[in-house]
C-alpha cells in the first residue's frame, strides 16, 4: 500500500514448504505471506488486544517500520498511528509461520453476535453460482446479533435465480450462521473507477431495507 512505500510482504515459501505437493503449496501462496525485512505486523481485537498468530484469529492489521508513514501530508487532526503503529484498515489472519492473509476490510467485515464475518468470503461463494454475473455483500443492522449480513446481486441475463435457490447454494460451504439473512437483486452494483464495488454508495441505496428476520 502507499503509506508503506509500498511493499509490506512477500509470499515466498519457506524450505519446509517444498516438500508439499502443489495444492498444498497453493494454498500457502494464495496469502499475501511474510513480512520484508524491515517490516513488523500484528493483528489487534477491537480492545487493541494482540492475537495469536495460528492462522485462525482475524483482526485489524496493523503494520510498523522506518519507511511506513508517520503522518499525512497537511493533515489536521490526530495521528494516524496507534503506539506507533499504523492501521491499515484490512482484517487479516496471521499463521504460525508467518504468513498473513487479508479476509476483509475492516470497514466491511460484518460483526454479528460477538463474531466476524468476511464479506469477502460471502461474495465469493456467490460469485461461485453459475448464474451469478456480480455480488457484494453488506451487514444489516439486526436488533438480536448487532448485523447481519445480505448479498446483494446482479443476475446473468435471463437468468431465474431465486433467493432461495441461491441461500440452499451457501449449504456446506461456510458456517451455518455465517449465511445471508436475505438476498437482494439489483440491476446493476456502483463500481468506481478501478472497477471496485463502491459499498458505500450500495449501503446508501439500500438504507430503507429491513431485515426478514428483524421484522
């Protein structure tokens, strides 16, 4: 990223690593990997308690060394350092070696019941559903479990993917209480100028939607 001039990690494998066979070894390419010499990261619960590194635990990113950014230029207000580290706004998991995997943005990771969910995971078994051209997923506020996440969705042409049909998709693969409350077709997901799904935009458009399960 910019404010860390530019490179933070490398996904090199270690010697141990060769031995694996080659869906093993993708698996550990497939995260963002180890820190360069210089660089220092760790990952922070919303207390700013550290967490292990046993690639299970998720939490703010948080990265630190001499060429990270101390402060924006002509910025006002408060440093964007915490104890001298800077907050990169990914959530990621760390591995016992290392190895470091972004699963969402911290502001779209979905807080539901004291747990996260990866929006990023949603949105890619989604995209999965052969009849499924774009999808986004977004936290809805629920008055029980704080969110609860929806997926929002842009159907292929002519295609008569219900919502039912694509909630049953999400069985089996990923945790029962991590599947959307609901599904929400739309003609079209705002993108910016890079192609990036602009959430905000998507929450402002659907700010008068309530929840099945809230009603």
């Amino acid at each position: 990223m910019t404010e860390m001039s530019p490179l933070g990690t490398l996904c090199t494998l270690k010697n141990k690593h060769l031995s694996l066979d080659a869906e093993a070894q993708m698996q550990i390419r497939l995260k963002q990997g180890r820190c360069i010499y210089g660089i220092d990261m760790k990952i922070i619960d919303p207390q700013g308690i550290e967490l292990p590194w046993d690639g299970k635990a998720t939490g703010d990113l948080l990265v630190k060394g001499p060429w990270v950014l101390a402060e924006y230029f002509r910025q006002e207000g408060p440093s964007p350092l915490i104890d001298g580290w800077f907050s990169t706004g990914d959530v990621a998991c760390i591995d016992p070696d290392g190895f470091m995997q972004i699963t969402d943005r911290s502001k779209d990771v979905i807080k539901s019941g004291g747990e996260w969910i990866s929006s990023i995971d949603i949105e890619n078994i989604a995209m999965a559903h052969p009849e499924v051209q774009m999808a986004a997923c977004i936290g809805v506020a629920h008055p029980k479990w704080d969110e609860r996440p929806i997926v929002v969705v842009v159907k292929k042409p002519d295609s008569p993917l219900d919502a039912t049909t694509l909630l049953a998709f999400y069985q089996g693969k990923t945790a029962k209480w991590q599947i959307p409350d609901d599904v929400v077709f739309v003609p079209s997901i705002p993108l910016g100028a890079t192609g990036k799904m602009l959430k905000t935009q998507l929450r402002e458009q659907l700010k008068g939607y309530r929840l099945p399960s809230a009603v």
